[in-house]
C-alpha cells in the first residue's frame, strides 16, 4: 500500500488522511524529523500557519528538514497555510514574520480573502485537474481565510485562478503596494500551482467529498518516482574476468 506522509502539527491533518484513505492509500501522521526519512511524499495542511510553525519548532521538526525534503524532490502539496510555507515568498505576513520552507517560486499574499468571517466556498475552474481526473471542469474549493499566490516565475504551472474585484486591494501596507496594479490588471489570482514536485492549493480540498485533487498528488507522486527508478543506471558488470578465471582453474580427476 502507498504511504503518504501528512504534517500533523495543527489544522486539517485528520480530514486530509481520511480523504487518503477513501483512495484506498495509507496516510501517516509526521511530528518529528526522523519521520521524514520514512516517507517519499508529504501533504502540508491547511491550519494556521504562525501557530504550525510555532509547534514545529516546539517538535524540534525544524525548517531545514522540511526544506532539504523538498529540494530532493521529493513530492510534496501544501494546500492553504501549506501553500504559504512553500512560497519562496510571502506577502500581507504579520509583524516579524515567519520561516518559510520555500521551492515553490512565487509571490503569495498571506490573507488575501479576508478574516475568518470572510471564509467562502466557489466553483473553480480546473480544466488540467478536469483532465486528467475527469468529472466536471469546476471543483468545488473551499477558502478559510485564504491566501492567493499573485505573482509566480517561468516555472509554475498555474492550475486554477480566481477572479477578483478590479478594484480588491491587496493590503494598506505600503510595502506591498507594487502588488495592486499587477492585480487590477488581473482581475484574478491563482488559487493552484504546480512546480516539478510541488503542488499547492489555496484552498482544502480535504474539506469536501471530491478527491480528485488527492488522486491528481498521488499520481504525480508516482510519475515522479518513476522518473527517479528511470534515471538510475544499473551498474554494467563484466563477466569475462569471472569466466576467464574459471576456465584457468586446475582440474582435478
């Protein structure tokens, strides 16, 4: 049975792991660094994400483990506050800041939906998810307040966006100001990526009875282990000095 590794520090852990399991794969909880070593994949839940990494480093699940996990490329998929620690940037954050793991390149702007009174759910167009899952072209996504990546680099996938109001402002801090205009000529963010081995999502598919966004993460798991058994060259062994040493041998009568 596949085994998939899912941070169970704080937030949707649980629902993420049933969802795994109504695929008929095995998901396990992951705490502490070690575990790490037993796993290929990982799912990064939604939750909030200052209190996951306060608690992570409670755990002593420092950020280097989990950023060294992705930069082996191993198969990994943050979906909400798991988006935000796997953008290698991250905007609209509250005072200080928080660590990020990063290798997902794009800009992601913390809160963009509002507080948690401005949580909604939307149908969100997923034609590559449609695609390759089937079903219908729209997935039913669920936003708790949400982020939104607003800028991604050369290499992102984008898999689903969402529109926006021309005039939604991104944040009243000056810093990030350099973001409206790219957005009000949008009218739209993105809500879903793909980056070699990383997927993320804005919003929790775990939270709904739809699970292709699971099965979609579960076969880019294995398309990506099939690429790393391809790329292993089995080592050429030569035969004839092994041969040429057992023709010298003596016979004996």
């Amino acid at each position: 049975m596949t085994i998939i590794g899912v941070l169970a520090l704080q937030g949707s852990f649980n629902e993420h792991i049933a969802a795994l399991r109504r695929l008929g794969v095995e998901g396990v909880q992951i705490r502490k660094p070690e575990q790490l070593h037993n796993i290929t994949s990982l799912i990064i839940p939604g939750g909030e994400s200052t209190t996951m990494a306060k608690i992570a480093e409670y755990h002593n699940l420092v950020f280097p483990s989990l950023r060294e996990f992705v930069k082996m490329g191993k198969p990994v998929w943050g979906t909400c506050a798991g988006l935000i620690f796997l953008a290698d940037k991250a905007i609209g954050q509250k005072t200080g800041g928080q660590q990020l793991i990063g290798g997902l390149d794009c800009t992601v702007h913390r809160n963009f939906f509002g507080s948690q009174i401005q949580s909604f759910e939307a149908e969100v167009l997923a034609s590559e998810l449609a695609s390759t899952e089937g079903g219908p072209e729209t997935f039913r996504a669920v936003f708790i307040r949400a982020p939104a990546i607003v800028e991604v680099g050369p290499e992102v996938q984008v898999l689903a966006d969402y529109p926006v109001p021309s005039n939604k402002l991104l944040s009243s801090d000056s810093s990030i100001e350099d973001q409206k205009e790219k957005v009000e000529e949008q009218s739209k963010v993105i809500v879903a990526v793909r980056q070699g081995n990383i997927l993320a999502t804005a919003f929790h598919p775990e939270l709904t009875a739809d699970t292709r966004w699971h099965s979609y993460f579960l076969k880019m798991a294995n398309e990506i282990r099939e690429e790393v058994l391809n790329s292993i060259v089995p080592a050429q062994v030569n035969l004839s000095y092994n041969q040429q040493q057992l023709n010298d041998l003596p016979i004996f009568q």
